[in-house]
C-alpha cells in the first residue's frame, strides 16, 4: 500500500500547485470582468436617458413644458408620473442631473429664447463615463468637464438654414 492510500491526502506541492493556477485564472480574468461591468453600466445610463427623454416629452405632451431645473440626483418636479415606478436619479454607480436651459435663440431672424434640455451623467468611476460618452456622444450633442458628461436632449432653438 502506498502513502497516499494510507494518509488520504494531498501533499503540499500539489495544493500550492493548484493555488498557483487558481491564482492565475483569476488575475488573467479580472480584467475582463471590469470591463464588462463597466460596459453593463454604461448601457444601464444610455437606457436610463432614453427614459428619461421619452417622460419629458411625455410631459410635454400633457402639460405643455418641459420639466424644470433639477438638481442632481434630483427627480425634476412633475416628472415621476412619466418615468417607470421607482426610478432613480441616483443608481448606484452615477448619478443624473436633468438640466433646462433658457438661451437666447440668434439663429438668422430670431431674436427670441430658446431651451435646451439635457441630461448630465456622473459617474463614480471615470472609465464609466468614459465608456458612457462612447455610447451616448455618437448620437447626441455633448460635452463634457471632468467626469461629468452632458448630453442634449432636446432642443427648442431652430437649426441654421
């Protein structure tokens, strides 16, 4: 009978052998992981802007403006009745900022206001807004300072001819 058979065992070079390769899976793996958390949260903030475009038009429709100014992490006043119940400006990972600004429309021949309606994304982590300016920035206006991303929403001033 041999000593293993005896002991019912691994010896020591076998688990450190077994750790070392465990070790590294996990640290070729890690990576890949953030990322791809990175890329859900990103998702999650250009989904929540479509929502949050699709409730301020929805009021628009029924009370003929636009949400106010909010601050961020704020719900805009007369908004949550058409955003998804338990809605939140503030997710665990970034928060919204719903901005309403009133410009002075100088497209040819205007001499009027305008408004301009966006939504700021900050995100906890800057690769995450990183990665939200590469969702969103294609197909909307934007800027950013720091690690806040604007995008806008809509806007009411008219385009150039």
């Amino acid at each position: 009978m041999n000593r293993r058979s005896a002991q019912g065992g691994f010896s020591l070079l076998e688990l450190m052998i077994v750790l070392t390769i465990v070790s590294l899976l996990v640290r070729l793996s890690l990576p890949a992981y953030v990322n791809v958390r990175r890329e859900a949260i990103a998702s999650q903030a250009a989904g929540d802007f479509n929502v949050i475009r699709a409730a301020a038009i929805a009021q628009y429709e029924a009370t003929g403006s636009y949400p106010a100014d909010a601050s961020g992490g704020v719900t805009p006043q007369g908004m949550t009745p058409y955003l998804p119940k338990n809605f939140s400006f503030r997710p665990k990972d970034y928060e919204l900022d719903w901005d309403n600004y009133t410009v002075a429309d100088t497209t040819a021949g205007s001499s009027g206001t305008g408004q301009i309606l966006a939504l700021t994304v900050t995100a906890d982590d800057p690769a995450v807004g990183l990665q939200v300016l590469n969702v969103l920035g294609a197909s909307s206006t934007h800027w950013s300072v720091g690690n806040s991303h604007t995008f806008v929403v809509q806007s009411t001033l008219e385009s150039p001819h």
